[in-house]
C-alpha cells in the first residue's frame, strides 16, 4: 500500500503514545475565558500527517488557536511519520495507527482528514458515525459512489462537513466575487478559465501518489476542483453539464529513460527534471527518514509508466444558470498562474495572477473592468501573505475563531459545495473516457440548482 494512505488498517489496536481518556464532554484545561464569557475550547482530531497535515492542520492551528483549539489526538498509519507529527507539531496528545480507536478513546468533537485523497471517505463517514463534525481537505473524494455515501452519512447523521475550499478566501478572489455580485458588468453569460502549473509545481503531482488516478480521481478531480470551485462560487450557480478532453502526452511514459525515484537515478544529468530531495530538510525529515514503514517514495520518477493520470485537461461547461466556462489546465508551463475572464452583458472583468513566489516586480495584482462602449478600470489588489493568496490564515478565522460570523460573500464551503467541486471533475473524467458530455445529476442524488446562495 502507498505510504500517503494515512489512518485505520494499520496495526489493529495499537496506541503508540496511551493517553488518559476525559470523562465524556469534559477535558482538561478546555475552559476558556473569552472577553468576559466561558466557552470551551473545539476538541479536534487530526488523521492524516503529511505536509498539509503537520503544517496547516497541525502546527499552525496549536500556534495560532491556543484559545480556540484542544488537538487531542493524531492518527496515521505510518508510526515514524506520527512521531515526527506530535514533535513538530508540539503537543503532547496520543497518537494512534489505528483511526478506530482514535475516536473511540479520545471521543473528539471535530475531525480534521488530511489524508489521500481516495481515503477521506472512509474517514469522513466514521467521524460522522461517532458524533463527530468534520473538517476535510480538499477534494471531498474522488468518485461519485464514494460522494453518494458521504451525502447519505451526512443526512443520517445531522452532523457537519466542512470543506477547506481556501481558495474562495483570497482577497483577490473575494473582490472578483464583490464585483460580480455587485452586477458590475450586467448579467454574467460566460467565463474564460485557464490555468497553468508551471515544471516545479506541476511536476510535483507527477512525483507524488497523485500520478496515479486510483489515489488522487486525476488531477481533474484533485487540482481542478479548486478552480471549479471557484466557478461555482463565482458565478453562484451549479454545472449541470461537463464535456472534457485530456491526455498524458509529457509525463509519464512520454520519456526514454525512467528509474524508481531521483535518488540514485542514473540518469540525473540529463534529466532537467531532477529533484534532490535533501534540499528540503522537512520533506526529509517527514518522508524520507520514514519510508522505512510504508515504502512511500517521496521524490518519485515523473516518467514511472505507473502514472496514468492527465498532464493537459480541458473542458466546456454549462452551469444551470445558462453560463457557459471555457476551462483548461497546463503541467509543465515556465510560469504558474491563471488567466480568467468574466463576460457579461455591460462589460468584461479580467484578471492575470501570478501565483510563483518570489512575485513579480510588482506588490499587487490586478483585475480589469472594461466596460462596454466605455472605459477601462484598472482595481489593485495588495499581495498578502500567507498560503494560498492569503486564503488559509483567513479560512482557519473563520472555522475556528469566528465560526458564526456572518458570511457575506458566501465563503465557507459545506458538503454540497464541496461534492459540486468533484462532480465536476469526475464528470468531466468520464466524459474524457466516454467520449461524451456528463450529466451532473446522473452521477448523484444532487440536482443541480441554477442559483446557489
């Protein structure tokens, strides 16, 4: 089994680090006082540790939400990646290889899954069984069954989904969203959409699990659903219908000469692709030194004929509103970025983003409005720090210090969201391997809604 398989399956039973169970509901040192007012502080499990795991989910909610955050617990299958966990990290909670027992000794109230894509269902349906919320990376999952038995677990439950969609909370992003809702350019008809990963970023998935479509949905499902999330978000509309082409034709097999992984590859000074991981201290220390137990190659070769999943995607939609989305998705561009167009009845809003760090010259990005038979408007937006155009720092307030909070740019994402995002992009891998246009509402029991919020 690939090492990324992160939680239950792995030594039945077993507690790596025993730790005393609270009396239900109760926990040590989970009282808080907060601006005259007692509440307590969110119970959270974390199954999962890889990068996104230890740092987002990990490191920097314990830095970040101390008043607002208990991690009681963490839970991976691989015990050497679990140990490096709870140190980095820093706390001293118990660690499980098994996600079972996880929940059933640390009874948690909320669950944070981090794991391969292709497993977040089996992780998601449990917490939610066992009285659990759940906070999820994205995508929700990678196949419609898969998101079929998510939405029935959540009905029979009553219990929340919350899908980390970070991108919708970008302060670029957030001022697209203002501008179309504000009708700056009439009634939105249509959308140009494409995005492009350049050879470091891009190759990466290539190196990684998410090359093999049995693990990740494809990248259509794994990487494009942020940005079909976005649209959804957008044009507040769900798709309804998805025609898609996509091929492997750079990576991959594409190659003359492979090896397991760059590591005493003997091909290394030819190959302009290669990647000594030892420049990375982290993704040593977190993979490298723990390969041991789960035989997971972190800096596998980009040529492996394992790989199967698309290097270039596109796709033309058409949401229940009537608009219609040109998309596509480049992997191994010189630069990383994205271009979109929004064409409405009175005008055209625009936008090219670098998303590379260092940034260009400039501290801003820029959105152009033109409006039709008149002028152009040039809108700068400051960079900001953080991941994903500032959008982490921003989403974790939101989920953990002002959980009701009003949302006006409709920016948290529930389950619903989060199964549009992946619809889309299995219906459009469907319609790469069919031939054909796919349906949204046949994949599930969602009906797409033609007005969203």
């Amino acid at each position: 089994m690939v090492g990324a398989v992160v939680g239950s399956g792995a030594s039945l039973g077993t507690v790596l680090d025993p730790g005393r169970r609270p009396a239900l509901g109760l926990s040590s040192g989970s009282r808080v006082v907060g601006k005259g007012s007692q509440r307590s502080r969110m119970r959270v499990a974390l199954v999962g540790t890889g990068v996104r795991g230890v740092n987002l989910w990990g490191r920097d909610v314990v830095r970040d939400y101390p008043a607002e955050v208990e991690l009681v617990a963490l839970s991976d299958i691989n015990p050497g990646r679990l140990a490096f966990a709870k140190d980095y990290i820093g706390v001293n909670c118990p660690t499980f290889t098994d996600f079972s027992q996880m929940l059933e000794t640390t009874s948690p109230e909320h669950v944070i899954v981090t794991t391969m894509d292709s497993t977040h269902d089996q992780f998601i349906i449990e917490a939610l069984e066992r009285g659990c919320n759940v906070i999820t990376e994205k995508p929700l999952t990678t196949d419609e069954m898969k998101c079929q038995a998510i939405l029935d677990a959540q009905e029979r439950t009553g219990r929340n989904i919350t899908v980390t969609h970070n991108y919708r909370y970008a302060p670029h992003r957030r001022r697209l969203k203002e501008l179309l809702m504000e009708g700056r350019i009439g009634r939105l008809t249509s959308v140009d959409f494409h995005w492009y990963l350049d050879t470091y970023h891009g190759a990466s998935y290539f190196r990684r699990w998410h090359g093999k479509r049995r693990f990740s949905g494809t990248l259509f499902v794994h990487k494009a659903c942020h940005h079909f999330d976005l649209l959804n978000w957008w044009i507040d509309s769900e798709p309804e219908l998805v025609y898609a082409q996509g091929a492997l034709e750079h990576y991959g097999s594409n190659n003359d000469f492979r090896y397991t992984n760059c590591r005493g590859c003997p091909h290394q000074a030819r190959c302009a692709f290669y990647w000594d991981i030892y420049t990375d201290p982290h993704a040593v220390d977190l993979y490298v030194k723990n390969e041991q137990y789960d035989g997971y190659l972190r800096d596998g070769c980009l040529w492996s004929e394992e790989i199967d999943i698309y290097d270039k995607m596109g796709a033309q939609i058409r949401y229940a509103n009537g608009v219609q989305v040109s998309y596509s998705c480049t992997t191994y561009s010189p630069y990383e970025g994205y271009r979109i167009a929004f064409n409405g009845t009175e005008g055209r809003l625009e936008a090219w983003v670098h998303e590379q760090q260092p940034w260009p010259s400039e501290d801003y990005e820029e959105l152009r409005v033109t409006d039709n038979f008149g002028e152009t408007e040039l809108i700068r937006i400051p960079h900001s720090s953080g991941g994903h155009g500032g959008g982490d720092t921003r989403m974790q307030d939101f989920i953990f210090k002002n959980p009701d909070a009003p949302d006006q740019y409709h920016q948290r994402a529930d389950v619903r969201d989060g199964a549009m995002a992946v619809l889309l992009g299995i219906g459009a891998r469907k319609s790469v391997e069919s031939g054909e246009p796919i349906r949204i509402a046949d994949l599930t029991s969602l009906v797409p809604q033609a007005q969203r919020t």
